[in-house]
C-alpha cells in the first residue's frame, strides 16, 4: 500500500537525533531510538508543525513496509472523537464519507432503501406532530383572547 504524498515537506530525523550535530552515537536499536524520539517530544519549544510531518512520514514508511497500520485504526478514530467531544457535523461528514466509499468500493450503497425510507417516514411523522403541536398551540391562544 503506497500513500500519495501531498507535499514533499517531511521532517530529515537524521539531525533530530543527533546526526550531523558532532555526536555521532546512533542508537543502537528501535528501543533507544524511540527513547530519543520521546525525549525530543517532550521539548516544550517544539512545535506541532514540525512533529506532523516526522510522525506522518514514520507511519508511510510502517505502512508501505508492513501493510498495515502501527495501530487499531477504529480505536484511534473513536478516541479521535472523543478527545474532540464527538462534533456531530464532523462525525456525520465521515459517514457520508463512508457511505461514498462503501457504495463505490461495492456498487451497492451501505444502507437498504427500507432504512432511509424508514428513516424519511419517522422524519415526515415528528415534522406533523410538531405541526398539529403548533396548530393546536395557536387554538389554544386564540381561544384564549
């Protein structure tokens, strides 16, 4: 799986781990590595617009080695939502989204007819009871004067 790269601005790691800065000690293995990459992430200069691009990278990289994700993708889009208090206008625009995917992926759409239709008639039945609601409201206040 090949990830299109949207731009060519990707962090070089090589000189945030002390390449190229006179200190030639290169970790040894992923564990010294990432007890680098923490470090560096606990800087309290360093700034979200450079650790985008680094972290995207690692994850292209993990991706097109080992053809799947370095973590559960549903459990990350769910914490996602919940760090962000569940927007309803993002969330409905990711199930559109889907739906979209679904449909082209399958020729099919996701959801049977019956189930908009369902949903349109239960829409259509709150819509007149909020009419005979307003209805019966104005009666009332007119019969009142």
């Amino acid at each position: 799986m090949k990830f299109q790269k949207h731009n060519n601005t990707v962090l070089n790691a090589e000189d945030k781990f002390g390449y190229g800065r006179g200190n030639s000690a290169r970790p040894d293995d992923l564990t010294q590595l990432g007890e680098r990459a923490v470090k560096l992430l606990n800087d309290k200069n360093l700034k979200v617009s450079k650790v985008k691009p680094f972290f995207w990278s690692m994850v292209e990289a993990y991706v097109d080695r080992f053809e799947i994700y370095p973590f559960d993708i549903n459990r990350a889009l769910i914490s996602y939502f919940e760090l962000k208090n569940y927007p309803e206008e993002m969330m409905q625009d990711l199930i559109k989204q889907l739906e979209t995917q679904f449909e082209e992926a399958h020729g099919r759409p996701l959801r049977k007819p019956s189930q908009s239709a369902r949903k349109s008639s239960d829409l259509d039945d709150e819509i007149k009871e909020l009419r005979d609601s307003l209805k019966y409201a104005a009666l009332v206040a007119e019969s009142e004067k």
